[in-house]
C-alpha cells in the first residue's frame, strides 16, 4: 500500500473525555441517531400496560451483596496520526490512529468513530478534512508525498523523543514500507530496532518475538548503509540487548517451551532440532539428567549460550566485513568477542584475541578500544590464573588422600590457628576443611568449592564422586594447558614496550608504559609525563598522564591533558569523559576553587554514572558543595551536597565505611545549617544503620549527644550516652 497521505488530529483532553463518557453511556448507535423500533413509553415491553410500582420495588439487598463499583477504565485517545488502511468508504480512503480509532467518510462528512462505518462518534467533520472539526479537533493533512515523506519521518523522530512510542513505531514502519530505498530509511531501522523493546520495564525481560524484532531491524540498518557510525551503532545496540538477555534469557525459554497441556513443560529431543536454536552442541550435552527432555533449568543454560553464541557471531561478522573501514570500532568489537568467548569457557581463546589487538592496533591512538582491552587483559589473566592454579592444586590434593598437610588460618577473633593432618583427615572435618580451602585456595572455583564443602569425605569412598572429580582433574589440566601462561602481563607489556622502543611506535610506547605502571612492574624505569607526548597518547594514556601530574601538583599540565582528551575524543563519551571530568574536578580540589570542583564531578557521574570510581565522585562532589555551603552560605548547595551523599549511603554495593561517611556528612550538613534536631537525627541514623563502622560510628554518637545539648534537649544526652557505652562494650573489646 503506497502511502498517498496520513492525517494528524489532536483534540482538547477535556472534551474528548466527555465525549466518550456521554456515548459510552448510549449504547452502539451514531450520535444524534434513532433507536428503531421505539416502543411507546406507556407499553409495556411484552405490549402489556406498565406494571405498578409496588410490582416494580426491587426486594431488599444484603450488604455483602452490594457489587464492588468497576474501576474506571483508561479512557484510548482519538489523538495522533491516522494512516490510511488500504480501504475506502464512499469513495474515500479509510484512516486509522495507534488506538485503533477510524477516520472515514459517510458520503457528505467525516466521522471518527471507534469502528469503520459506524460505532460510537468521537467527532465530526466537514467535506474536507482541513476544515474545523466537532470538539476542537485541529486537522493536518498531508496530500503531497514528497511532503508526507518528510513528515513522517520528522514526526516520528518527534513522537519518538516524546516518548510515544506507538505513533513513532507506526510512522517509522510506514516510511520503511513507502520509501524503502530513501537515505534516511537506515536511521528509520536503527529507530525501530531501539523501540522494539521500548515497552518492556527494566524488571521485565523481553520476549522473543521482541528480541527478534529488534534484531531483525538492527540487521537492515547493516544492509540499507554504508556509514560506518550507523552500522557501529546498530551492532553495538544489537550486542547490548543480547547482553541484557544472557543475564536472564526468559523470554527465549517460554519460547522454547512448547506449553503442551498434555505434558510437562519441556522441550523434547524431537522438537530440538525444529526449534529455532543456533546451538552448535548437541541435545545430549543440554540433557544433564539423561531424560530426553530440556526442563526450565536446562533451557535457561541452553539459552544462555545460545545468546553468547549470538554475541561472539555478531561482533566477529562486524570485525570481518569492517575492519579496514575507517572509523570502525574493532577493537571495542574485539573486546566484546572476547567477553563472549569468556562466557562460553574459552578464556584462553580470549586471552590470546587481545594480545593479537593490542600488538596489532596499539600503536593507534584512535583505537580507544585497546585502552579497555588492556585493562581486561590484565583482569582477565590474574583471574584465571588464579582460577586455574588454585582448583588445580586442590584437585591434585584430593588424589592423594594420605598425603600430610599442616596450615595456618586466622579465624574470626583474629588468632591463628595451625591444623596438621593428611588431606583426608581434613576434609573430612568441617571445622578444618572450610578454614583449609580458604587459607590455601582463594580464587578456585566456587562450584568445586561448594561440591568438597558439601561431600566430604564422601569423595574418597564413593565411586561416582571419586570419578566425578577424576573429571574435573582432567579438565582443568586441559585448561592450564592452553592457558598462555608465557603472557603474563608483566612479560607481556615489558615485550611489546621493547617492540615498540625498537620501531619507534610512540602510541604503544606509552601505553605500555601505562600498563606496566598498573601491574606494578618497574621494567619500564621511570618516566614522567611530557606536553609534548599529548599528540600520540591514547585516551587511557591522557588519563594515566593526567593522575601522574596531579600526584606530582603539576595542575596546569593536568588540566592540559584532560583538555587534549576532551578535545580530540569527546565524542567517543562514557567512561573517556568521566575520567577527564573525574580528574579535572580532582585539579579544582587541590586548587580549593570547589565550585568548579564541585561541577567537574556532576558532569563526570553525567557521563557515565557507573563507573568503577562514580562514588569516590559522589563522595568528592558532596564535600566540594559542602565547602561552597560554608562559604556562601547557599541553602541550595547544602541540598546538593545532603543529596550527593545520600546517593552513596543509599548504595548496597558501595563499602560500609563509605556509605557510613556519607550518611555522617549529611549529618554535618544539617548541623552547619544550625538545624540540631535534624542533625541529631542523621548522627544516630549513622549509629543505626552502620554500627560496624568503627571511625565513624563513635563519631556520630558524639555529634549526637553534642547536637541534642545545643539544643536543649538534656533529657535524650543521658539515653545516648547510654548507647554510645553498649556500643563500646560490644565494639570495642
């Protein structure tokens, strides 16, 4: 159906309302029509005369008889734009809105109503549509197509950005539909890919028709354009909403379930291969219990990796087709096969693709991907070296029950205590064995961890056990096998900065330079940060630099490298803006000019809230508006800074001494704003809610007890110094 013309209608909420309430009360007849068939008022229904009204009293109702009134029902808007359906009524196209209301012709006027040819009237109009409408109804009417192209298209943007997404769903699928081949038609699809998750709330998981959706028009943004930043956008988007359905992939299990009421909830080894699964394992490797059948719990594994399946194919498709393009993100795409390639237990494979970006792509400072890359390549490693050496180690142990071992733990008073005995005598033992896996195996892992905990000594005498860990013996030597344990980060970044010292690779240079700093190692030598080096540093180098120069009270230069990093990699966002916010802020502080201090942070949480240093910015920007409060004496600064720390206590994934500070500052707050009973209050919330806190609890108790003298309150003073003294005993011992 080519579009000719859509019609955009909006009505006075007040008047509509009215509208539909006055026809919801009159049956399913047009306004202003006639009953057929009316019957005299003086006739009864069955043409007897009307009975009296003591034939007509209703008999007494109870009080739990009494039906509980509806909820009134959200009223659908006639508002918003009607597109043509393809059909006609007296020679006229038929139109309709996102809420399903009709817009057509009955031969001499227009009508809307919420049925094609008749129904309930919202309004009426005239011959032509651009004439005034009943209710108040403003008409635009869009005739010509190179007029309606552009109007939808800029309409949609706008419903989009108002957040209603129907009538932006609706328009952008019009536009696909009737100017397929238009160069605007690749935005239209990136559109439509974001907005086809745009219902579901953050606590709900999308379906798979959703999922699908989406994907299906992520991918025609890669097929109808050649601009790189669109296509980037496009996989990444499409990457991100893979991601949020590894962590919970529901929507993709009630779609693998067949729902039979005749049988349980499964999926059958029949129905396996018609499903719509890309696995590359087979059947058997998702039946874990040998039933023939997937149950929820086996399908939830199945449709985790089938999603990280998807991520690695994806961002390796995008690396392939894209990586001589200018402008491409590859090593961001890397990054993202090797988390994939991580979350389907092939760490090593993912090791091994970073080293080979970072020795391929680090001499480009334009590459900001590598900057992450080598921040993960350092976790990574250290993780599952340690992953790998301590579930190893114990592994070896529980092959050789007699073998002595004696270690050291210190238990939760703080003493040490020595335990002697052979592996199995340990094990067996639970008051030794938890003590012996954590004195000797941090970092193993925590499934094998949770089996010896469980078992016991019933790893020894029972055969299935005994073989089941045999098993895991053998596949964790195949895992330290291939794991490139030559490339450790400290061998690594020291080969690669001889590399690059060698060919004169000044970017690589630095940012092993950077990297080695971070691991602690001193085989690069000393080396302070130069202006002149700016030119040829990559956006994590500028960060590194900018933290060296501050520690050093070099201020300017730091100012300078923020500055270089804003300037030539501002676009880039996220984390690369809040570093340099981060710093800059941090520039101001030991400068005491907290007003900007204080601003510098605000547009580094900005930027990227959840950075892994947000609430240290938190906690800076409260005590930066703090110190402009005490000097102003501005009641909207002592707000900001109450509102910045009440962000960090009310963080559960910030530390307890953070969190306790913050809820202590908003309690000096409160006191400078000479306010001692809300003080008062704030000091014993701390009390309260953070008892463990050792420097700031004590502190609290005494503000407390200071606040409620000042305000002259002597009688709560002896009830807290109470407190405080039980609060010692218990603390303090």
């Amino acid at each position: 159906m080519k579009l000719q013309n859509f019609v955009a209608l909006s009505f006075s909420i007040f008047s509509v309302i009215l509208v539909l309430f006055l026809s919801a009360c009159g049956g399913e007849e047009e306004q202003g029509g006639q009953s057929e068939n009316k019957q005299d008022s003086n006739v009864g229904g069955d043409g007897m005369p009307p009975s009296t009204p003591a034939e007509n009293t209703p008999p007494p109702v109870k009080q739990d008889e009494i039906a509980t009134p509806e909820k009134p029902k959200a009223v659908p808007s006639p508002n918003g734009v009607y597109l043509p359906t393809g059909e006609e009524k007296n020679g006229k196209a038929v139109y309709e809105n996102q809420e399903g209301f009709s817009m057509w012709n009955d031969g001499v006027s227009w009508k809307i109503t919420d049925r094609t040819g008749g129904g309930k009237v919202i309004s009426l109009g005239k011959e032509s549509i651009n004439d005034k409408w009943q209710n108040g109804g403003i008409a635009r009417f869009y005739p010509d197509e190179e007029y309606a192209k552009d109007a939808t298209f800029r309409l949609a943007v706008a419903f989009q950005g108002s957040e209603d997404n129907k009538n932006a769903i609706r328009l952008f699928e019009q536009f696909a539909l009737d100017f397929p081949d238009d160069k605007l038609v690749a935005e239209v699809y990136l559109s439509l890919g974001d907005l086809s998750i745009s219902e579901v709330s953050p606590d709900e998981q999308p379906s798979f028709e959703q999922i699908a959706n989406a994907r299906k028009n992520y991918k025609m943004v890669r097929i109808k354009s050649d601009n790189i930043g669109l296509i980037s956008d496009a996989t990444f988007n499409e990457g991100g909403l893979l991601e949020r359905v590894a962590e919970n992939p529901e929507g993709l299990v009630n779609f693998y379930y067949t729902f039979d009421k005749n049988k349980d909830d499964s999926l059958q080894k029949n129905e396996f291969t018609s499903a719509e699964i890309n696995a590359s394992k087979e059947f058997e490797e998702y039946d874990l219990n040998g039933d023939n059948q997937l149950d929820f719990g086996e399908l939830f594994d199945l449709a985790t990796f089938e999603s990280y399946l998807d991520i690695e194919n994806l961002y390796r498709e995008y690396n392939s087709q894209y990586a001589d393009t200018k402008g491409a993100r590859i090593s961001q795409a890397t990054e993202k096969v090797g988390f994939a390639c991580e979350k389907q237990g092939r760490p090593s494979e993912m090791l091994e693709m970073y080293y080979k970006n970072i020795e391929q792509l680090g001499n480009d400072p334009k590459s900001v991907g590598v900057d992450e890359i080598l921040k993960q390549y350092t976790k990574k490693y250290l993780e599952y070296e340690k992953l790998y050496g301590s579930t190893l180690n114990l592994l070896k142990k529980l092959q050789t029950p007699d073998e002595p071992v004696s270690f050291a733990y210190t238990n939760r008073k703080g003493i040490t205590e020595t335990h002697d005995g052979t592996v199995e005598e340990i094990v067996k033992d639970r008051r030794k064995l938890l003590p012996f896996l954590n004195a000797n195996f941090e970092g193993m892992d925590p499934k094998i961890y949770s089996e010896v905990a469980r078992l016991k000594g019933a790893i020894f005498v029972n055969p299935d056990h005994a073989a089941k860990f045999k098993g895991y013996l053998a596949k964790y030597i195949d895992y330290q096998n291939n794991f490139p344990s030559e490339n450790s980060p400290a061998n690594a970044f020291a080969k690669l900065l001889q590399q690059a010292t060698d060919s004169d690779q000044k970017t690589l240079e630095l940012r092993m330079r950077a990297a080695l700093d971070a691991v602690g190692s001193r085989v690069a030598g000393t080396y302070n940060p130069q202006i002149s080096d700016f030119a040829d540093a990559s956006p994590g180098v500028l960060v590194w630099m900018a933290e060296k120069m501050i520690a050093q009270n070099s201020l300017d230069d730091a100012v300078a490298a923020m500055e270089q990093l804003v300037d030539v990699y501002g676009e880039s966002g996220g984390e690369f803006l809040f570093d340099a916010n981060y710093l800059l802020g941090q520039a101001k502080e030991k400068e005491r000019d907290y007003q900007s201090a204080a601003l510098y942070f605000d547009a580094a949480l900005t930027n990227s809230s959840w950075h892994v240093n947000s609430d240290d910015a938190r906690m800076r920007r409260g005590y930066s508006f703090f110190e402009v409060a005490k000097s102003t004496k501005d009641p909207t600064a002592w707000e900001k800074a109450i509102s910045s720390f009440e962000e960090i206590r009310g963080n559960t994934e910030a530390t307890l001494d953070k969190r306790a500070e913050s809820s202590f500052m908003m309690g000096e707050c409160r006191k400078n704003q000479k306010d001692h009973a809300g003080a008062a209050f704030l000091y014993l919330e701390t009390t309260l809610n953070f008892p463990s806190a050792l420097k700031w609890a004590p502190k609290s108790y005494e503000q407390a007890i200071g606040c409620y003298e000042k305000g002259g309150q002597g009688g709560q003073v002896s009830m807290i110094e109470k407190q405080y003294a039980d609060w010692q005993r218990k603390f303090l011992k």
